[in-house]
C-alpha cells in the first residue's frame, strides 16, 4: 500500500469507550485503512496532529449481515486503531471549535 497519512486516516472513532480512553489512559481512537498497518498508522497520526505516539493497537470488524427483503449481504469490515500518545504531549481533540 503506497503511503499516504490522508488515505490511511479515515476519521475519529468517537464512541462512550473510546471517549472514557481518551480522557482516563491517553488513548485516541480512529478508523483507519484495513490494508494500513500499525507503522503506518503510526507515523500518519503523528504527521497529522504533530504529537508523539506510544504505542498502536488495532482491532478489525466485520460486517452485520443485513436483510434486503429475501436478500441478505454483509456489511462492510472496518478496521479501528487505538494510539496511546507519550506523556506530556497534548491530547488530540476533535471538536476543537463547538
């Protein structure tokens, strides 16, 4: 997969779990790329919001089946990425403006 932070990066998972994370253990959650692995997601948030990274770890989910009348298809797969960020640097904050 050729490197790119925008690509890589889909947006912030923001969820109960992921918000008692962020503000108790450090930890930033975001959806990211299923092809993407754990440097590159590492070296993206880094570039992105100019903080130091920890450490990653990364969970996939599959997809619900879902029924259309007769037909049943599955969801889509996502992967989520959660960055612990270094101590002493500033946390990450996605709704800086509201």
């Amino acid at each position: 997969m050729k490197y790119d932070k925008y690509a890589i990066i889909k947006g912030p998972l923001i969820t109960e779990k992921s918000t008692d994370m962020k503000e108790f253990n450090r930890v930033v959650g975001f959806i990211v790329d299923l092809k993407a692995n754990k440097i590159q997601i590492k070296k993206a948030v880094e570039e992105l919001f100019k903080v130091k990274v920890e450490s990653v770890k990364t969970v996939i989910k599959h997809g619900k089946p879902r029924r259309y009348g007769r037909f049943v298809s599955d969801g889509s797969d996502f992967k989520k990425a959660f960055v612990k960020l270094k101590e002493g640097e500033k946390m990450i904050e996605f709704f800086e403006a509201v």
